[in-house]
C-alpha cells in the first residue's frame, strides 16, 4: 500500500484487471486527503464514459486500491 504522504488529489487508480480492457472498468480519483486520519476521498467514474457514478466515499489508505498496481495513467 501508498503511504498516505504519497497520494494526491487527482491521483487515478483503476483496477489492473479491468483499467486495460477496450470498455475500461471504473476509475478512481482522488478527492480529498485527510492525513491526520489516513483517510482518502474517492469519486468513482465509468472508464468508458468518465461521468461520476454515485458520490464520494472515503477509504483507509491501507486498502488495496492504494497500491502502484493500482495507479492509473491517462494517455
């Protein structure tokens, strides 16, 4: 896992199963960062659409999606 210092607002992560598939699976961006409480809010997008589906959620920065496997690049 990212340590929290290592995650930024506008990060991207996907899932490495799906971020590669011709109808991408959903990405995450990154909202907020609460370092004090090594929370992450995310906001879940559609990969093929990129509109917001549902609203923001927080996460541990344990949780697997923190992970470099995890991080997601735009080209």
């Amino acid at each position: 896992m990212l340590p929290i210092s290592e995650i930024k607002e506008g990060d991207l992560f996907a899932n490495p199963l799906f971020a590669t598939m011709n109808l991408q699976g959903n990405i995450y961006r990154v909202e907020k960062v609460n370092v004090s409480e090594k929370m992450v809010c995310v906001q879940c997008y559609s990969g093929s659409e990129m509109k917001p589906l549902g609203r923001p959620f927080w996460k541990k920065n344990t949780d697997r999606m923190f992970s470099e496997n995890w991080r997601f690049i735009l080209t």
